[in-house]
C-alpha cells in the first residue's frame, strides 16, 4: 500500500485513483515529483502582495495556503492553488475552467453574502498556475474534532452544527438566476470557529443547478461526477446532481458524526471505482441501530435525508426547520419530550401555556400618558393582558437555543 501524494489516504500501487479524494494518482502516468510539489514558506505571489506562511492542506483541486496579504497590514487570508496534476492537456484545460468557477460562484455568494460562507478576497494566475484568496476562518474542521476526541460527538452539537450548514443550504439553494449546489459537503468542510461560529467551506465543485457535469474522474472504465465517495449521493455520481444531493450529503455527515463511522473506509480496499461499486455500497446503518441513544426524531429525519431517491428527501429549508424543533430548548421536561416527538413537544407547550394564561392571565396597567395628554384620556388608557409567568419552553427568551421564535410564547417570552 502507498499513500495519496494529496489527501494521504491508503492506496493501491496499481490504482490510477484515489477512492478519497478521486486525484489521479502516479500509476497513471504521473511523475512523483510534480505530485509533491510545494510552495515553501515566504514565497512571495502577485508581486509580493501576498506571501505564503504555510501550507494548510491538500485536496482534489489543489493546495491550500495560510499567507499574509502585505498590502493590508499583513491580514491572514487563505491562498488555494490549482496545482498542475494532469496527465492531458485536455484535463488541465478541464481543471483550469472548474477553478475559475469556483471563484466565480463564491464572487457572486459574496452579495448580498451569508454569515456560513466565507469571502473571497482575489483572484489572480501567475506562471501555469492560479490562485483563490480567501478569507482565512481560524477553527477547528468536524472531522479534526472527530479525531481528536476520538468518540462520536454529543447529539445537541451535531443538531446545531448541521442546523447551521442547512441555514447556509437555503442561501445557496435560493440564488438568483440559478440555484448554487455545493456537492461536497463533509465533516472535513465545515468549520467551527473560536466563537463557536459554523462555516461552510471549499467550493471547489460548487456549481450552477442548471448546467450539467462537473469536475469528472474515470474510473474502471466508466465516467462518473467527482464528489467524495460515501458522502455523494448516486445521482451526482451519474452527473444528475440536484438541489437534494446536498440534503444527502448533509444526511451522511450527520451520520458520520454520531457515530463515528467514516463512511469513505467502505471504499478503500477498491483501486478503482465505478458506478455498480458505488451502488452496491452507498447504504448506510439505521442511525437507531448504530447509535441507539439518539432520539428516535432524529434518527427518522437522518433516514430521510440519506433516502436513495431525491425526491422523497427534505428540502434544505424543510430540513433547517426540522433540525429547529429538535434543539434544546433549556427546558430539560420539553427536551426529553421532544426528543421522542418534536411535535407532540410543541403540542404539549401550547397545550400548558393556554392553560397558565386562563388561571394567571391578569389586566397589565394602562399606559403613562403622552406629554400634553391628560391622564385620563381614553386613547392613553389602553387594557391589555400581561401573562403570569416567564415562558418554561424558552425560559422567558422569547426564542430557542436554535434561534427561531419560540413556538409556545410567540416570541414574548411570558405566558
């Protein structure tokens, strides 16, 4: 076995691609040396603007670069480099126009913008090369974080982690003129933040809804869509990608981090892979089986997301609303509630609270007066209802943990 010169994932001598991350690898007629190719620390790019502190990773498209841009006060940025791995003129041409893409996608995600997605700063070619900057997010990836505590992650973190990543899914599925998909959504591309913000992250596939192929890799014989295979659905495998291949990948890294199983390990004994491979091996374990603890609510929209048909999955805005009925709402009587049925949780809050008001309801006091309006005056002097008690379901916030209105209180925070 050897490793992948990109991603360092187990190889094959004989393979010609990598079941990780889908690069071509050396047996195919590349020369090692080009594969490890680097830029070395204090290289300096477009003039000296930018110069390089360290490489932050490798992946398909390309390497990954901490730098300072020197023309802003030595700001951090993030510089993406499209390496020259190509066997054909044909297949860096191919590369070459998937990376002006990207650059272009993330430009126009830029405006208006979303607070899950991150700025691109520049984009520039130098030499047989080009270059992305953007904006540098200091973090930790959910795949780090997966290794480095070395057990599944805590169900709440994961329902807020993927609430976040289907908040940025409704941004990209809504853009005008066409919708955006990102195709490669995994733990290893959402990032958590010092300020526990989530960001969505390396577009390097992203594209337009309605335009057909993407990146491709060959692969015994066969021509299928790049993607990363565990987490890619089998229609973007057959370059049919829609809007719900995004809900599934989402569906397989939630699954991934409750349970710590790495999807992608199922692929690694095949030197090549090709559709009736993917097939036979896109199933995924009941999440109520493999991790029996998480709340049967969770598990059943899990199976949604991961259904083998597009059309029977949630869409991301159905899927933000649902992951927002099963976060914590501080209340631990509503929470073991809804963590066996989100629905009957809500039922139940409205159910208490409608009986709090007709018990405890009571007049609030008329409103001060207006300066040069007599106390008296009818139209100062308007009754209405102050509740009793602060709100149980959202401990008087007026909104749950997972930011949304609090569905018992309507958002006043009393009953």
């Amino acid at each position: 076995m050897t490793n992948c010169p990109q991603c360092g994932a187990p190889a094959k001598p004989e393979a010609r691609y990598c079941t990780k991350c889908g690069v071509r690898l050396a047996a195919a007629g590349l020369a090692d040396d080009a594969l490890s190719e680097s830029l070395s620390v204090g290289t300096a790019l477009q003039g000296g603007r930018y110069q390089v502190i360290g490489q932050l990773g490798q992946g398909g498209m390309g390497a990954v670069y901490l730098a300072r841009d020197m023309e802003l006060f030595g700001r951090l940025c993030v510089i993406k480099q499209m390496r020259p791995f190509f066997a054909t003129q044909s297949e860096r041409r191919r590369a070459e126009e998937d990376f002006k893409r990207e650059a272009e996608v993330l430009v126009r995600l830029n405006h208006p913008g979303h607070p899950r997605i991150p700025e691109v700063y520049g984009y520039f070619v130098e030499g047989l090369d080009q270059f992305l900057v953007m904006k540098y997010i200091e973090g930790e990836s959910l795949e780090r974080r997966l290794e480095r505590i070395g057990r599944p992650l805590a169900e709440t973190e994961v329902i807020w982690c993927a609430q976040e990543v289907a908040n940025a899914l409704v941004y990209l599925h809504s853009r005008k003129p066409q919708p955006v998909i990102h195709r490669d959504i995994k733990p290893a591309n959402i990032i958590v933040d010092p300020e526990d913000r989530v960001w969505l992250v390396d577009f390097g596939l992203a594209k337009a809804a309605v335009s057909s192929g993407a990146r491709v890799m060959v692969a015994g014989g066969k021509t299928v869509a790049a993607g990363t295979p565990g987490y890619t659905p089998l229609e973007q495998w057959q370059m049919q990608p829609s809007l719900k291949s995004d809900i599934y990948a989402l569906g397989a890294t939630v699954h991934h981090l409750l349970t710590a199983h790495d999807p992608r390990d199922r692929f690694t004994s095949f030197p090549e892979l090709d559709l009736e491979i993917l097939r036979s091996l896109s199933r995924f374990q009941p999440l109520a089986e493999a991790r029996p603890d998480v709340s049967p609510a969770l598990a059943s929209l899990v199976g949604r997301c991961l259904d083998p048909d597009p059309a029977r999955r949630p869409s991301a805005s159905q899927l933000e609303i649902e992951l927002g009925r099963l976060a914590p709402t501080g209340s631990k009587f509503f929470d073991a509630v809804k963590r066996w049925s989100p629905t009957v949780g809500e039922m139940l809050g409205t159910a208490l609270a409608t009986f709090v008001r007709m018990l405890f309801g009571r007049p609030r006091p008329g409103r001060q007066p207006f300066p040069g309006r007599s106390a008296g005056s009818s139209s100062n002097d308007v009754p209405s209802q102050r509740a009793a008690i602060p709100c149980l379901y959202c401990r008087g916030q007026g909104i749950t943990r997972a930011g949304r209105s609090c569905p018992i209180c309507r958002g006043t925070g009393y009953w």
